[in-house]
C-alpha cells in the first residue's frame, strides 16, 4: 500500500514537470515570436537562453522561411540638404545674356573656264569618265579644290583647274564660322576694287587703242585680211594670216608674248599645215596656254601624255614653247599627212581617239579665230 502511494507521488509530479516544462516553453516561444514581429529585443530573462542553448521548439524567421524584410520596417536616411548661400550672394543680380543666333555662311567659289572646251569627268584623274563638256567662259560653281588641282563641281563632277580660273566675287552660302565669313567678306572687298581699277585701266587702254585706229598702220590691216582663207577641214592649205593676226588670235591668253607667230607661220611654209589648225590644235590641247604641260614643260600639244597616271611624266618636255610648235609640225607632217590622215576627222582618230568631239571642237576655234579677224 505503501509503495503504491509513492509511485503515485512520482507519477504526479512527472505529470506536474511536464505541464511546467509546456508552459515555459510556451511562454519563451510566445516571447521570441512577438520580439521578432515588432522589431524589438527579447526580455533580457531570455536573452542570453535564446544565445546559448536555443530550444528547439523556439521558432525564428529561417526556420519558418519568412524574409526577414517583410517584417522589419525600412530604415529611411534623410537626404542632406546643400548649404544656402549667404544672403548677400544670393541677391545678386543674375545679367541676361542676349544670345544672338548668327546664319551660317559657305564659299562656293566660282571659276571661268579658260580651255575651249573642258571635260568634266566623274573622278578627279584623266582617266576616269567624261561626264560632259563645258565651253570658255562658262562659269563653275566649285566647293572644293583637291591636292592635285581638280576643282570639285557642286553640280557634280570634277574639272581640272588648270583650264578655269578662279572669279573675284563672294560666294554663295554653305557653313563656315561668322568670323571665316567677315574675313571673305573683307577679302571680297577688296577683290572687287581692284577690279574696279583694273576696269579703269582696261577702258584707258581701250581708248588709246582706238586713237591709234585712226593710224594709216590700219589700213594695211585691212588690206591684209582680204588675204585669209575661210578655214575648211583640209589640214595641208594656205591660211593667209601674218604674224600680226596671228597675235591678235593669241591676245587675251596666255599664249601671247612667247613669240609663237614665227613658229606656227614656220611649219605652215615648210610643211603646208594650216595655220588656223595648228592653232586650233594648241589652243585645245594646252586650255589657251594655261595647261600643267604648258606651263611646266612648254607642250602645248600634249604631245605623248598618254592617257593613265604616268601622263605627265611620259609627256615630251621642250626648252621653249616654240620648240614645241616645231615638234608638232613634224610629227603631224611624218606621222599623219604623209599616210593620208589629211583632213580633221581623219587626224582626230588617231590623234585623239578617246575624244569623240575632238574634230569638232577644233573646227569651232578655227572658225572663232577667224570671225576675230574678219
């Protein structure tokens, strides 16, 4: 009996540990769960249990997978505000700056052509395309020059410089700076007065000119002209001129003054070439004189500057222009006439082949010439 109520004994207070060890556990998971819910720390009773010997019925926040950011609240750092300006700064006036918007300008430069006629190609080499032709005195609207002289055609196209020259006049409108503009503005300007003085001179000239109309020296001049003979496409015949009509015909180029009237009278005596040809033919061929050949190597008929790039080089080279005109002479006696290439379109298939308009443009400057003298 006695052994039995102490069992019991036993028995109640296992019961008793039991229910305790429940209601603390209970109570510290309770405790955790709320302190994690609104941020703050668990009593300080259960600190240090949570730290060292957690119980494995507490719950936390891994073990039930819940992020941790659902429950905190975000922390919000306030934004630094700049330091304010003293006073006496900020009332200072700002000044308003007038903003002024100035047109841009561009120089398209315009230039005369010189030659008789001027291929205009598609690319700036002498090989390339012939787009089209344009005659003397035709003006080119030009945007650019190249390093090797071919002058970029706004239309399209490139033309070599050496056969146009460059007109004095401002250009029309692209974009450049306001102060490139005043600097073509003012070079513009001057320019134009000295055109002006040299209208002056042009006009004094002119009129000393026509006083000495008046001499008898004129008369001989008209009698002379009843010699000329209409040109005609026959290479070998008789053109009539002198040297002095022969120098009005150059007047105004730059094949004046380099005593060519000899020389082109020379093989028309000693060979039958018509002079009127063989001026037409130097007039074409070197742009009036202006050519990179007559200037550099006095050829005036671009006489073997083959075709390609070693054009230049190839050329013939002479000590004088005259030499030249000899040259042509002989070569157009030996080469041409003598094995029947006696009229212009015959001399024009073999002497230019790649021109189709090469004859024509020859018989255009005969004619020319001659109505200047007629």
């Amino acid at each position: 009996m006695t052994r039995t109520i102490q069992w019991n004994v036993v028995a109640y207070m296992i019961c008793a540990l039991f229910v305790t060890t429940v209601i603390l556990s209970f109570t510290f998971t309770n405790a955790l769960w709320n302190s994690q819910i609104a941020g703050l720390s668990a009593p300080h009773w259960l600190q240090n249990k949570a730290v060292s010997s957690p119980s494995s019925l507490s719950l936390t926040t891994e073990a039930m997978h819940i992020p941790k950011s659902l429950f905190q609240p975000a922390t919000v750092i306030p934004k630094a505000s700049a330091p304010e300006a003293p006073e006496q700064i900020r009332n200072i006036p700002v000044p308003s700056v007038p903003v002024t918007v100035v047109p841009m300008v561009n120089l398209i430069h315009t230039y005369k052509v010189t030659a008789f006629y001027l291929n205009v190609r598609s690319m700036p080499d002498a090989s390339s395309t012939i787009m089209t032709q344009v005659k003397q005195g035709e003006l080119l609207k030009v945007v650019s020059v190249t390093e090797s002289g071919w002058l970029s055609l706004q239309d399209g196209g490139y033309v070599h410089g050496g056969y146009a020259e460059k007109v004095p006049q401002l250009s029309e409108s692209i974009s450049v700076t306001p102060a490139v503009a005043a600097k073509e503005v003012k070079a513009a300007k001057v320019e134009v007065s000295t055109a002006s003085v040299i209208h002056q001179t042009v006009k004094k000239v002119n009129a000393t000119t026509a006083a000495m109309d008046n001499l008898p020296i004129k008369k001989k001049l008209v009698t002379s002209l009843e010699t000329l003979a209409k040109p005609t496409s026959k290479v070998m015949s008789d053109s009539g001129l002198n040297k002095e009509q022969i120098a009005t015909i150059f007047k105004g180029t730059k094949l004046a003054g380099h005593g060519l009237e000899a020389a082109v009278l020379a093989i028309e005596d000693k060979y039958g070439i018509n002079a009127f040809f063989t001026i037409a033919v130097m007039k074409l061929e070197s742009g009036n004189g202006s050519s990179r050949l007559a200037q550099t190597k006095n050829n005036l008929f671009g006489l073997n500057a083959v075709t390609g790039k070693n054009a230049y080089k190839k050329a013939f080279s002479f000590a004088t222009k005259g030499e030249s005109v000899r040259k042509f002479g002989q070569l157009l006696s030996a080469n041409y006439v003598e094995r029947g290439y006696t009229t212009i379109e015959k001399v024009a298939k073999k002497y230019c082949p790649a021109n189709g308009r090469w004859a024509g443009h020859v018989r255009s400057i005969m004619r020319s010439d001659f109505l200047k003298l007629a």
